[in-house]
C-alpha cells in the first residue's frame, strides 16, 4: 500500500466497487479497504460446521454479519464484493413515483437516472430467470405464479443477475458455469453463476491498476488542512487472517475519499469521526437520520401449500407481484433459502407429522430386522423419513414497501445502534399483511407471520438497509449532495444505500448502482 492515492474508497459493495472500477479506468489511483476477506469459489460456507462460522466478527471474518436492535434486526455481508456476495441477484428499477418525495434532491429523478441504470444492467447482465439446459423453472417460482393467479394477480419473472448458459469466460476473463439450482445464493455462489461485483466491476477495476486490501476496518477519517489540496487520512485497523483477532493500525491518505460501507457502517464511520474522535465536526445535524429497512418484511410464508414448493432449489428469487394501494407502493417476491437453514428449520419444529412417519418407518425397520416383516426392501417406507415437514410445502416471501424511512442510528457505547419502529409505517405493514394472506389462499395454504413480528417482540429483519448518510438540496436536511459529496467537506463523498433518503420498495441494488454510476461520472468530470 502506497502512502497516498486519488481516491481512497471504504467498502467494495455496489457503491465502492463501481467508483473504483470507473475512476480507474479514468486512470486514477486507487485504493479500496474492505473490512471482509476475499472469497474464492471453494470457499464460501456449506457444511454445518462452516455456516456456523460463516458469520462476522473480528475473529472469523465471516460473510454475514447479523445485527440485532430493538426493533428491527439487519442482515448485511463482509467480503470483496459486499453486499453483492449474498443478495438475490434482483435488480430492480425504483418506480418513478418514488423520486417525487420531497425528501429527494430536485436533481435526482428516474428519468436522470434511467442512463445510470441502463450501464449497471449491462455490466451485471440482468436478465429474466431463463431456466438451463434441460431445466424447468424452479418449483418456488411456479408455486408463486400459481398463487398470484390463484390470488386474481398478475405476478412476472424480474431481472436477476445469474448466468444459466453452458459455461463460459466472462468478459474480465473469469471463468462462470451455469446455474445449478442449489439455491445457495445466501451463502455465495461456488460456480460464479451468479454474477456478484468479483466478477465485473472489481477485477476490471483491478485490471486498470486499482489496489484492493481485505481485511482493513476503517476506524476514522481525519482531513488534511487545505483539505482540496491535500485530503483526508483514513486511519484503519488491517487483521491478520492467520492470528484470530490480531491486527495492526494503519492510515492511508487519499485526495479524495468515498465511504461504501453500507447504510450502517458508513454512517457509523462519520458518527465516529464527528463524536469520538472529533475529526468531521462539522457534518451536518442529519446525520444518523432517516434509517429504513425498505419496508422488507421476512420470514413470513405460506405453509402446508397445495404442491411443493421447495423454497432451496434454484435462484433464490425469480417473480414479483405489485400489491400497492393508493397509499403505498408494495411489492411481494417469491423467496427460497440455501439448505442448510431449511434443515435447521426441520430439525427445530419437530411436527406431529413428522413424528408420526417417524414412527411408522421404525417400526417398519424393527419388524423387517427382526424377519418379523417380509417386506421387498429396506426402502420401503423410508421415503416417509422425509414427509411430515414443514418445508416442503412451504412457500417463503420478501415483502418490501414503503415504510416510513424515520429510524434514526447512533452510537452506543461506541458501536452503532438503531432507534426504529413499525408505529407510523403500521398502515403499510397491515397492507402487506393482507396481500401476503391473500396469495396463500391462492396456493391453497395457510398463512404465518414472521416469528420476530409476533407479539412480544414485534420487530422485522432487513436485508435492506437505507439512510442515515442521506442526500439532499442543503445541509440541513441531508449529508451529502444530489452526487454524494459531504456537506461542508469538500473531496469526500458517500456512495452507497446510506444516500437513500426514503424506502425505494422494491430491492435497492440496482439503485444503489445508478446512483454511485452518477457518482462516479460527476468524480470523473
């Protein structure tokens, strides 16, 4: 690592990859410190024993990091590729109606964007689920057209980036195999099917002479007086992969800065350096403001469906349906999750079913053990080890909706905290609710809420959070500007789903890229 650079960007996410790859190409240098490790293909985790480690800390490194608060919880990544290393490969438009808020700059609006839009689809080939060779869709997706019909709705096959053809080089030169419906999009791709940041905007970012350094958890950032000529200096903690928890402190200087740490961990950066270390004081009085989850509502789901469903086969989502009201806008997925939390899930709700085939099969097994049954094979009745669950039938959703985007994050006891809940988004959640037991009625189910959002605890999980660093039209309203530069800190920039300044309600990857696209050209010129 070299004393100074160009640009120096926090987070190799949607956000971080995309400024690094474009300003290289520009011919910048660049510097990229990502807190997580780098992730090759044989190493993501799929045995029980490695998804038991597979979350963060500053131990393991894991690729998910879990975070629990009052009222929501947040599931986010850690690794060179960020977010892109477990999402659902959705890439989704925001519907226009959504930039009309007024909390969006006046300079940000769809028709601005769609150019931005357009280059990140084309770099992350987002198309529509075309099934592979031999292939049908996956039953998920099936059931989840057939519930929407059943429903009186229309549902429809979204963009997602995943690779279905025979297999190939990509055009960084990376070798990519066709999907193989094992569904373990969550846990990351082992035959880079799925076309995640590693693949695209990072290697050709690299290969335009970027620098990217795992492992590197950014700890403050401090500017360098006259900051337009000299910059800010990044100090970070660099861990060594080989002694648990062992690390060295660090700094890098950069004439620019872009912070892509995600909605919690860029705000946490600058919360950080204007209260603890008092380096940014001057940052605006909106920051930590605004928190969203995206209205995500997870794991609720149709149980006991009139076909099977096998939520863990295939792309993880494929359809959507458009449930909004003349209130909200809301939007409803077909949701599947990698084996290894299905079988969890069977193991921990042991239901009568289940028990009783239990039963029936041992009794079947003692009876031919004991030459007491003349039974043609050992097989017959073992099939009924696998009947009984809940999973089978079980058809799980993503909601996602227009919550009130009026969380508000700060820190606690030095980490950060989220002070969130569902009172003024209760209206769309109920919405939602209604629509999700409609479609299970469609598919002949019985619909069950989310076990977080039953009494008592009443709270949601997000797999997409937004704010806390948002852009607006002055500085006290927002952060950052229409192009993310910080209000009052000329040269650093925030590029990622913190900008956001209202739920989007459908997946924000997509917009996330627009955004930091338009970020990046604004950086260029």
């Amino acid at each position: 690592m070299k004393e100074r650079y160009d640009v120096v960007i926090i987070g190799s996410g949607f956000g971080g990859a995309i400024n690094a790859c474009r300003l290289a190409q520009a011919g910048r240098s660049v510097c990229v410190l990502e807190r997580g490790k780098r992730w090759g293909r044989k190493d993501f985790p799929r045995t029980t024993g490695q998804v038991a480690r597979a979350f963060w800390n500053e131990r393991d490194h894991g690729l998910l990091d879990y975070r629990a608060f009052n009222k929501i919880d947040v599931i986010q990544a850690s690794g060179v590729g960020g977010g892109s290393l477990v999402y659902f490969n959705v890439h989704l438009r925001t519907p226009p109606e959504i930039f009309e808020n007024p909390r969006w700059p006046q300079g940000v609006r769809r028709e601005v964007l769609d150019p931005f839009y357009d280059m990140a689809k084309e770099m992350l080939e987002a198309v529509p689920l075309t099934p592979p060779h031999e292939m049908d869709l996956p039953n998920h997706t099936q059931s989840f057209l057939s519930a929407a019909q059943g429903a009186g709705r229309k549902a429809e096959l979204v963009d997602i980036c995943v690779y279905t053809g025979p297999e190939k080089v990509n055009r960084q030169g990376l070798v990519q195999e066709g999907c193989v419906y094992c569904g373990n999009c969550m846990l990351g791709c082992h035959v880079h099917a799925k076309n995640t940041l590693d693949l695209n905007y990072l290697p050709l970012a690299e290969q335009n002479g970027a620098e990217v350094y795992p492992l590197h958890l950014v700890e403050k950032i401090e500017p360098l007086e006259p900051v337009e000529q000299q910059g800010y200096r990044v100090t970070f903690r660099h861990f060594d992969a080989e002694r648990g928890g062992a690390f060295e402190a660090g700094a890098v200087i950069g004439h620019k800065v872009i912070i892509s740490a995600g909605a919690l961990g860029s705000t946490e950066v600058l919360l950080r350096s204007r209260d603890v270390h008092r380096t940014l004081t001057r940052l605006s009085p909106a920051l930590g403001q605004r928190f969203s989850g995206n209205g995500d509502f997870l794991l609720a789901g149709t149980f006991e469906s009139n076909r099977e469903v096998d939520p863990g086969s295939g792309p993880s989502i494929t359809a959507m349906v458009d449930y909004s009201t003349s209130r909200n806008k809301i939007f409803i997925q077909d949701l599947g999750f990698p084996d290894p939390f299905l079988w969890y899930l069977e193991s921990a709700l042991p239901v009568p079913n289940r028990l009783k085939n239990l039963k029936l099969f041992f009794e079947k097994y003692i009876m031919r053990t004991l030459g007491l049954s003349h039974a043609s094979a050992f097989t017959d009745g073992a099939d009924k080890l696998f009947q009984g669950g809940v999973t089978p039938r079980w058809l799980p959703y993503l909601g996602m909706g227009t919550d009130a985007a009026d969380g508000q994050m700060q820190l606690s006891d030095g980490n950060i905290d989220i002070n969130w809940n569902s009172r003024r988004s209760k209206e769309m959640f109920d919405e939602m609710e209604q629509a999700l037991k409609e479609l299970s009625a469609g598919i002949g189910g019985k619909y069950k809420t989310s076990l977080l959002w039953g009494w008592p605890l009443k709270k949601l999980l997000t797999a997409h959070p937004l704010g806390g660093c948002t852009m607006s039209d002055d500085s006290q309203q927002g952060v950052v500007n229409e192009y993310g530069e910080v209000w009052n800190y000329p040269n650093l920039y925030v590029s990622d789903g913190s900008i956001i300044p209202t739920a989007l309600s459908v997946n924000p990857s997509a917009t996330i890229s627009a955004l930091s696209e338009r970020i990046a050209a604004h950086l260029i010129k």
